[in-house]
C-alpha cells in the first residue's frame, strides 16, 4: 500500500508543539507515524511562520527556534507564491487563510487528505478533510 501523503494545517503543528491538550495527543501520533515513515506529511510555508509567531509569544525566540527546526525534519513544506494566493481569493472559501492552505494543497499533487481542526473553513475543498482522530480511526480498522 503506497504511503498516505497528508497536508498539515496550520492549527495541529501548533497544537503540538504549544501542547495545546487534548488536542496535542493526536497531532503526536501523527508526526510520531510519519517519523515511522507510516505517511508524508506536507504543510505550507506560511504554516510554518504563522507557528513561529503564535510559538514565540508563549516561549521565547530560542524555544521557537529549536521546536520549528525539529518540525521541519518531519515535513516537506510547499511556499504559497503569488499565484496560489489570486487563486484562493478567487475562491468559495470564505478565509484567505484557509483557500491559500488548500491551494497549497492542490499545488503538491496527490494528497489524500487535508488534516486540520477547522473542517469548516475547508468545506470547499476538492481535497477530503479530515481531523487527527480521524485519520487515527481510519488507520487503525
């Protein structure tokens, strides 16, 4: 069986990073499976930034330094350039937030699922949304 390529939204790299209970537990599971090399996991430049900015108000510069430097080693992260951004305004989706991250999507190609707490931010998404304790059901039946 091929490999699950999942997109990351923004909200779960937080959560695990910032610990943010209960939800950090799932998003552990998830990147604990893809250091096993169950899945590859994908996020947005912008996710990445955005984590940075939310982590460093909570911890400190180093802290933040040292948790997105490890997040990087589980992800393959997409930049958002300037077409994928008219692209998402031009879309349903109601935040620009959340079009970019499912443009982003759409750009790598051949991702079964968009992973993320805010399903209802995607629910124009051409790509499946669905949540951690989701894709941990899925996986385990």
């Amino acid at each position: 069986m091929a490999k699950l390529r999942l997109f990351i939204d923004t909200n779960i790299i937080i959560d695990l990073l910032a610990d943010r209970k209960p939800y950090s537990n799932s998003a552990y599971i998830l990147f604990k499976e893809a250091k096993l090399k169950k899945w590859n996991l994908f996020t947005s430049s912008n996710s990445i930034l955005t984590t940075f900015y939310i982590l460093e108000n909570q911890l400190n510069s180093t802290e933040a330094n040292n948790a997105i430097e490890t997040i990087l080693n589980r992800l393959e992260i997409q930049d958002l350039t300037k077409s994928e951004l008219i692209l998402a305004l031009k879309t349903k989706t109601e935040d620009l937030e959340d079009a970019s991250q499912i443009e982003c999507a759409n750009k790598i190609g051949k991702i079964n699922y968009i992973l993320t707490r805010d399903k209802k931010g995607f629910k124009n998404s051409p790509i499946e949304v669905i949540n951690p304790d989701e894709l941990i059901i899925i996986q385990s039946s």
